[in-house]
C-alpha cells in the first residue's frame, strides 16, 4: 500500500524444505494519489424569477484535487435551467473549470434541477442541486384612475388625496421614476411612500395636493414608470381654481376729501370669480395716525352676486398739518406779535422827535421853506411805512396750508392668502 506517488522496491522470500530454499522474489511498484473532484458549491438557490425570463447566471468551480487525471465523462443539467461550461473531458491535477447555470422557470412554483458529472473520481457522479421559484411578472394596480379636486381659491392648498398603488404580481415591481406631468404641473404637488421598488402582494400610497397660480379649469398627471406591463401608468388630475376681487361698485371711487376733524366711508364690492365662495376675513390700516379706519369682521361671498361692504375713515383736527412736524401757525413776523409792536413804538418814537425839532426849529426862525418842505415829506413816508408794518393795506395773509394725502389699506384673507385695495383721503 504505497503512501504517496512514489516508485517502491521490496522482496518476498519463501523458506521450503526443498534444496533451492529459500526462493527469493523482487518486488517493483509505482504509487500514485488517484483523482479527486471537488466543487465550490454543493446547490444554487435562484429565489424568484419572473416566467419565461432567464436569471442572471451563478458560477460553481469544479477543481482536480487529486495526483492524477480526472476524466470526466458526462457532464448534464436537469429541469428548467440551463449551463455552460469550460471543463473539457478531463483536468489536469491541480487544474479547475467553471460551470455557469442560469435559470428561466416555464411555469410558476418551485422549480428543481440538477447538474450532474459522471468522472473517475471516487463519489461519481458529483451533483449540484439547484431551486428557484418561478413567478408571475410584476403587475401594477392602482386604486383610482383620477383624483378631482373642488373648487379652491388661487393660492390656497387643497386638502390632500390619495391613492394606493399596488403590486399585484408576483415579481418584485421596480419603479425608475414617478413625475407630475402636463400642462398645469405647477399647480399640483406629489409625495409617496413607494421608494424604488414594491415586493409581490405590498402597496404604496401617493399623496397629491392643489394649489392653484390661476382661475380657471387645471390639469396634469402623476406619470410611474416601471417595469411592469402598461408602463408608464397615469393618474389623472383636474381642479377648478376661483378668486375673488375688490373694487368700489359701479359709480363708487377710492378716492374721498374730508376735512380735518372730519368723517367720510367708501362702499368696496368683493365679487366672487369662477364660483367663489366661503368667508374672508376683513382688516384695515392707515398711512398716518391721523387717520383712522374700521371695516366689518368679515365678508361673506355666496359664489354669484357680488356682496358690498363699508370702509369707515375718520381724520383728526391735526390731519391738516405736515407730517412729522408740530401743529403751528405761521404768520409775519413783522406785522404782528411782539416784534412787529416794538417796530411800531421805534417809528412813533422817530415821528414825535422829529415834530419835536421841527417845533423848535420854526419857533426861533431856524428853518427855510425848503427844510420846512423837505421834512414834512420825510414824516408822510414814514406814517405810511408806520401804517403798513402794523398791518395796514401792504400786509399779506399768511398762506393756507398744502392739501394732505393719506392711505387706507383695507385687507381681505382667505387661508393664508389675502387680496388688498387702497384708498386714497385728501384733506385740504
């Protein structure tokens, strides 16, 4: 029994009773380490795969373990899979060849098979069992084909609506992409669950808003392709947008004038647009705290007719002023007050002086004609300059003060979006 691949020698001597005892024999002999298979994997699990379709494929090595040659002398496959192979009729010791096996299933179900090496190895033939489950192809079902949604103001959001997407076959469903599409995209919005793929028998769920840019009838898609049959698959999508504006009615102004201290309103018509209708809420505000304004709480739109609405404004007795300074008067300075008597009384003193030298001029016989002449004029200009400065026919009124110009804001909200008018005040 040799131990390894090696050449051995040896004797058998057999002693006998006879004269050529004992008879002595040679022995020769070769020893070698026979063939040995050995594979890298004893099965191949294939889990699911969609009819009719292949698998991609899963490799086992077959490698000579052995001192010699393996020869092999089959090598077959079994059941609804299918091999290539590089192994030849024989390896080489140390030597390894592949096997590649792919499977396409025929029907649903489990589904075995066999790859099977007839050799001279010992444990011939070697097997490698192979499984997968054949499956129906991904399905796609979804639980409504459109979603409507009701009349909504522009700029506002919608409550949300859903729709549950199904996978209803038995290969897992893949999905590359889910997109708003069509002309009025913008004005919806999208969210899911879904991920990129769904397993057989689970579902989604895709969330879809509205929010109207514009009155009128809006429409778009949520667009899913996938790798189901059908692909890409719609849901459709319409909505009515309505609005509301604000406007005095026919006849009616934004414009009033009032005088300071004074009162006016003006009467504004919210006319529903498309159908609005529901509630808005109402609030005013003013350029100037000298202006106040006051408006109903809220108004209510009926879808139709148009509904009035009354702007109150009350000015105070200062709205008259320029802003950001105090509340004055003002007058010439030198026609009245205190500087324009301390004028008067320096020009009457001037007068009683010089009557005073004139007096004492004549009286001693000081003064010609034409003194006398000269300063009996010099005393008429300055009366008149008298008279004038203390508000005689020379002096001016002082001048009204510049009309002012005020604001109203008169605001209408209706879940976080708000239409606004202005209103203009004159006070003269």
């Amino acid at each position: 029994t040799p131990a390894g691949s090696l050449s051995y020698t040896g004797t058998l001597t057999i002693t006998h009773d006879s004269a050529n005892s004992p008879l002595v024999l040679n022995l020769n002999g070769t020893g070698f380490v026979p063939p040995v298979a050995s594979l890298s994997l004893a099965s191949l699990d294939f889990g699911n795969q969609t009819i009719s379709t292949s698998s991609a494929a899963k490799i086992v090595t077959l490698t000579n373990s052995g001192g010699t040659v393996l020869n092999i002398a089959s090598l077959t496959i079994s059941g609804d899979y299918t091999k290539t192979d590089n192994c030849g009729a024989s390896l080489a010791p140390t030597a390894s060849c592949t096997i590649n096996v792919t499977f396409t299933p025929s029907t649903t179900g489990t589904r075995t098979g066999a790859v099977s090496f007839t050799d001279d190895a010992a444990g011939s033939p070697h097997i490698i069992s192979l499984i997968g489950i054949g499956v129906t192809p991904a399905a796609v079902s979804i639980g409504v084909a459109s979603l409507s949604f009701s009349a909504q103001l522009v700029g506002t959001t919608s409550a949300a609506q859903t729709v549950t997407l199904t996978n209803s076959g038995g290969a897992t469903l893949t999905i590359s992409g889910m997109t708003l599409t069509g002309a009025n995209a913008g004005d919806f919005t999208r969210s899911d669950n879904c991920g990129g793929s769904v397993n057989s028998g689970a579902n989604c769920v895709i969330t879809v808003t509205f929010k109207p840019t514009t009155v009128g009838s809006r429409a778009a898609s949520v667009t899913i392709n996938t790798n189901a049959s059908g692909s890409p698959h719609t849901i459709a999508l319409d909505g009515t947008a309505t609005d509301f504006t604000i406007a005095p009615p026919s006849g009616g102004s934004t414009t009033a004038t009032v005088n300071a201290g004074g009162s006016t309103s003006f009467t504004l018509s919210f006319s529903p647009v498309n159908g609005f209708s529901g509630n808005a809420a109402l609030s005013c505000a003013t350029s100037s705290p000298q202006v106040g304004c006051s408006v109903p709480a809220s108004v209510t739109m009926n879808g139709v007719t148009p509904t009035n609405v009354t702007v109150n404004v009350t000015t105070t007795a200062q709205a008259w002023a320029p802003p950001h300074l105090p509340l004055l008067r003002v007058t010439p300075t030198d026609s009245t007050g205190t500087n324009g008597l301390r004028k008067a009384l320096l020009w009457i003193a001037m007068l009683v002086m010089m009557g005073g030298a004139l007096r004492w001029g004549m009286r001693r016989g000081l003064l010609n004609q034409r003194i006398r002449a000269a300063a009996a004029l010099a005393t008429i200009v300055l009366s008149a300059q008298l008279w004038m400065g203390c508000g005689g026919a020379g002096s001016s009124a002082p001048p009204p003060p510049a009309q002012r110009r005020y604001t109203v804001t008169v605001n209408a909200s209706v879940a976080g979006a708000t239409h606004s008018i202005t209103l203009t005040v004159l006070v003269p």
